[in-house]
C-alpha cells in the first residue's frame, strides 16, 4: 500500500493504519484530484480530501 485516500471523518484511521501498517515515514496531503468522482474514500463512500502517502512511494 503506497497511499491512502480519506475524507475529513477517517483521517486519523487513515494515519494510524499508514503507521502501523509499515509506512518509513507517512505524510499527509491535500488530495484535489482532477477527476473527484473517481475516487472514494478508503473507509467509507465519501470523497476524500486528504491522501496519506508513504514517503518512498513512487506517486510523490
């Protein structure tokens, strides 16, 4: 798993499974895709607006 997209409610599970789940160095951005309607939330149906990145992931 190299990222996490979450809305405002999950953030933090989002932050917590990124640190547990082996992420060197997690990092929290702004996440304003072009197209929001593609994407979801990792927890729910929502859209996201944050995305939890690993720091070695190759989508930074």
């Amino acid at each position: 798993m190299d990222e996490i997209k979450a809305c405002q409610e999950h953030i933090e599970e989002a932050l917590d499974d990124a640190i547990y789940g082996g992420f060197e160095m997690p990092i929290l951005k702004a996440f304003s895709p072009v197209d929001k309607e593609v994407y979801k939330c990792a927890y729910c149906e929502k859209l996201p607006i944050y995305v939890v990145e690993n720091e070695h992931s190759h989508t930074i």
